[in-house]
C-alpha cells in the first residue's frame, strides 16, 4: 500500500456511510419541504440522514433496491400473486425511476453532496415517480403537496454542507501566505495544468474563486528558479476551495473528483515522475508543455470521450486554447 500508515479511509470504496433505497434519497427532500414522507419505517429518520449530510460534507450514501432479487416466476404460484404486496412493487419502481434518472445502479456509492445536487437537477417534481395517474399506481398524495420543489427551489446548499464564506476567505488568506513564503512549493501535477489554462485565458490576470494558483504563478513569475515538489492529491492550492474538507482534508465535490486523481497519475506517467518529486518552476513547466501538447491527453483521457458525468471531460474534447497559449507563450 502506498503511504502506509497514512493512507485516509476511502469514504466510496469502505462501506458506506449511509445505505438507503434510491426512492428514499428523493423522500428526504420532500421531508426537508415539510412533507411527512411515508417511505421511512422508523419515526426521524428522514431527519437523522438530512442532519447528518448537513452536518458531514464527506458523507457517503449508498442507494439500493430490491428489484434484482424477484424470484423467476417458476418459483411462484397463484398465492404469491394474490399476495403481491403492491406498495413494494411501487417502491422497486420508485427506485428504479430514481436511478435511472440519476444514471446510477443499485449498489452505487455518492458523496451525499454530489447525490442532491445530481437529484435536484435531474428530478423536477416527484410527480410521476411518487405518484402517477393510472389506477393503482395513484402513489403518495404528498408528491403533489409542493414541498420537493419547494427545497429545489432553494438550491442543494440548504440540504448538504456549504462550507462558509468566511472560512473559504480565512482559508484562502492563509494560503496566499504560504505560497508567498514557503521556500518549496507543495503542487498537484495537473494543478499546473489548470493554471496555465488559466494563465493562456486570461493573461494571468485576476483573482482564481477557489483556488489559489493565481498566487502560485505570481510567485513563479517572481522566482522562476522556486523549487516545486509535486504531490498525489490535494495539494496547497486546494486549502480554499468550497469543496476541500479542513477536517479531512480531503476533497468533497462529487467522488471526491476522482477525475482529478487520474489527472494527477496521468501527468506523473507522462513526465516519467513520481510523487515526491523536486523541480525548479521553469524547468517543470517546459517539461509540461514539452510531454503534454494538449489538455486532451489528460483533461480528456486522450480521447476526448466522457464516459460518464464523473468522468466528464474538462477543457473541451479538443482541448483548451488557454492551455494551447501558454505553451507558445509562457516563458520565464
């Protein structure tokens, strides 16, 4: 293992945080509007999980549903039939309108961040999914009361943890001091990447919202010779970022961005480099644009091509022109 001793716990791949059945992830947001969702067995705990992912930024929830474990129907006889219960045959179709929305399967794994945001922009109105208008699939009189779109309204933030103004401002204060100040300079691989896109775009003007590798390329452009280690993860620039956990440290935004890791072990490969590794800025970032022609090679896979909406392609499937400038004009 790498790091060992100091590798964190996964929070997607250990077991979840929360498991819950897919239709259960929309009855929370009708709970938050007021609603009493009747897809919860036990009194609070609509509740319990809404405090929890308000609370928790690195939450993960795991959505499932019963629908793979129907008996073939050899199996059944005019009994079962006549047993059917009929509300978990709308809760399997519940679940299965959920995720497919979603684009998820059963078993999938989310940060529960990624998972509301996912939902309240996919899922307008629990109206055809909770409730429909054919006999005996009526479904649940509250999907008409308006407390879902109520909470959609006011945006995912009102259910998940928003990291506050404040401490994103006293955390980017902080982190403006040590880029100006630490001798070596603590970056992930691709966050040079980003930079020069930023740098290509806007002539390396202005202030960057969430990161602060505008203060990075000040200081390169001070001290091109300033020595660079390159790092796996979360790196220097990250501190202020809405979504990087202080209690943690790890990042909360969708899968934790996994994208970005395989960002950072692509660049790594390209540049025949390993973590750890210690380079003067000037040397390090022609050594960039000399192994890494486009932003494609990394930012989209090499082909361009999102598989999927975590794995979605950063800078266009061609590439991106910032980052096609600041290899013909970034020079120190």
């Amino acid at each position: 293992m790498s790091y060992p001793g100091k590798m964190l716990p996964d929070g997607l791949s250990d077991a979840p945080a929360i498991a819950m059945p897919a239709r259960q992830l929309l009855g929370t947001v009708c709970v938050a509007g007021g609603a009493a969702c009747p897809l919860f067995g036990r009194a609070g705990e609509a509740s319990a999980i809404l405090a929890r992912v308000k609370a928790d930024p690195a939450v993960s929830i795991r959505l499932t549903s019963d629908a793979d474990r129907i008996p073939h129907y050899t199996a059944l006889d005019a009994a079962d039939f006549a047993r059917l219960d009929r509300e978990g045959l709308y809760n399997r179709k519940r679940d299965l309108d959920v995720l497919q929305r979603l684009g998820l399967v059963p078993g999938d794994t989310r940060r529960a961040r990624y998972l509301y945001e996912l939902l309240l922009q996919r899922v307008e109105t629990p109206c055809g999914i909770c409730a429909c208008d054919t006999p005996q699939w009526e479904g649940c009189p509250l999907a008409r009361s308006g407390a879902y779109e109520g909470v959609r309204a006011k945006g995912a933030a009102s259910l998940v943890y928003d990291r506050p103004a404040a401490d994103k401002a006293e955390a980017r204060r902080l982190s403006v001091e040590r880029v100006r100040r630490d001798p070596v300079l603590c970056i992930r691989p691709h966050h040079l990447m980003c930079m020069s896109c930023w740098v290509g775009g806007t002539g390396g003007e202005g202030t960057r919202g969430n990161d602060t590798l505008d203060e990075v390329y000040k200081r390169i452009c001070r001290d091109p010779e300033v020595e660079v280690m390159l790092v796996e993860g979360n790196c220097e620039a990250c501190h202020c970022c809405d979504g990087f956990h202080p209690g943690s440290t790890r990042c909360v935004h969708a899968g934790g961005l996994v994208r970005d890791y395989k960002k950072d072990l692509d660049v790594f490969q390209k540049l025949g480099l390993l973590p750890g590794a210690r380079m003067n800025a000037r040397k390090l970032l022609m050594l960039i644009y000399e192994r890494i022609p486009s932003t494609t090679d990394i930012c989209g896979y090499g082909t361009g091509v999102a598989t999927c909406q975590e794995w979605s392609v950063c800078g266009g499937p061609t590439g991106n022109a910032g980052y096609a400038k600041a290899r013909q004009t970034v020079r120190f």
